[in-house]
C-alpha cells in the first residue's frame, strides 16, 4: 500500500551517487550506527539491483521505537514498534519483472522500459523521488544484540549489520519488493544476501 507521507527534517543530508540522490535524516539522540556514506551506499545498491526509474531520489530516516510504533499504528494499523516501513510513491509496475512482487501492465514488455516509468511525467532533469524508508536505529541494536536480528529473527551479529539489512529491506520495498508469497519471499532473501555478501538462511 503506497502511503504518503512527508518527514521532518532533524538532522539531514544529501548525498549523490549518480543517478541517485540519498537524502538521509537522523533524528536527535539516535546513535549513528554507520556513516551516512554507508548507508547511502547500501540505498544505492539496492535501487541498483531493483533496476529503479533514473535519476531518482528516495529518502532514509534513522529514527526510534516511539515514532516507528507511531508510523506503525497510523498507516498499518498495528500496535507497537517495527524495525522498518517504507512508503513508495511510485506503483509496483513502476518496475521491471521480478520474483520479489506483483507486476502489473507497465512490467509486461521490456524491463529497461519498465524502469523508466513514471507515475506523472516531470520537467526534464528533474529526479523522481521513489519514497522514503524510515528504520528505527534502536530496534536494530536492541534485535541483534538480543539474537533475534536478520531474516528469521534468530540471528545475533553486530548492530551495524542489522541495520544494513533492515536498509536494504526497506530500500527494496520501496522498489516493488515484498515477502507476502513463499517465491516473494525466497527471491527477496536471496538477494538482499546478494547485495550484503552474506549466505541466506531459511
């Protein structure tokens, strides 16, 4: 479900990795688990793989379990914190084919064509902007430290790592990606363990 929703700036930056624009926010007191050119890295990667419209923008907001539980109960209609929402702005068909989601009539023909799909036309060079991932930085730490990080939730690695998935995830939701169907699924692990370098596990 394509949300609309505009953040509050607190503590942000943009960073340009041709053809993408990064802009990352942090909220005051979230304790900065990675460089905001890592993490503008990781964003570009994944908007890489999942052949986004170019040029593009999509923003990545650091934030808390209190404002996520807020996000979560206003646009999900689910109580308590998650670890990361995203809100698209572009429809699925927006993109090329893939296991990872739905396709819809604009995904039918050519994949490169796909990808250049707009959902109103723009002046010329101006960037789409894609959406917005906000991830909650204390869920990541509190989830791997505790063991219950990573695609399972039965993984304890470093939280910088957890927070990484968690921006890929998100960044590929943002791209069309879901999980709700078994193939969904295992196309989407697959390869965000593509984009980290790390072995999926069931």
């Amino acid at each position: 479900m394509a949300v609309r929703w505009v953040p509050t700036l607190a503590d942000g930056r943009s960073i340009y990795l041709p053809p993408w624009r990064v802009d990352i926010t942090v909220r005051p007191g979230i304790t900065r688990l990675l460089p905001a050119a890592e993490l503008a890295r990781v964003v570009a990667a994944a908007l890489e793989a999942a052949t986004a419209p170019r040029p593009a923008s999509i923003g990545l907001i650091l934030a808390d379990d209190r404002e996520l539980a807020g996000l979560n109960a206003k646009h999900m209609g689910v109580r308590g914190p998650t670890d990361v929402l995203s809100f698209p702005l572009l429809p699925p068909d927006a993109y090329p084919v893939h296991d990872g989601g739905s396709v819809g009539p604009a995904t039918a023909g050519d994949p490169a064509e796909a990808a250049t799909v707009a959902s109103f036309p723009l002046p010329p060079g101006v960037r789409t902007h894609l959406g917005d991932v906000v991830v909650s930085a204390e869920r990541a730490v509190e989830q791997a430290q505790s063991g219950r990080g990573g695609w399972a939730g039965d993984r304890r690695w470093a939280p910088h790592d957890e927070l990484r998935l968690l921006v890929t995830h998100g960044t590929l939701h943002v791209c069309g990606w879901d999980h709700a169907e078994p193939v969904e699924e295992a196309a989407m692990r697959a390869l965000e363990a593509e984009l980290l370098g790390l072995a999926a596990r069931p």
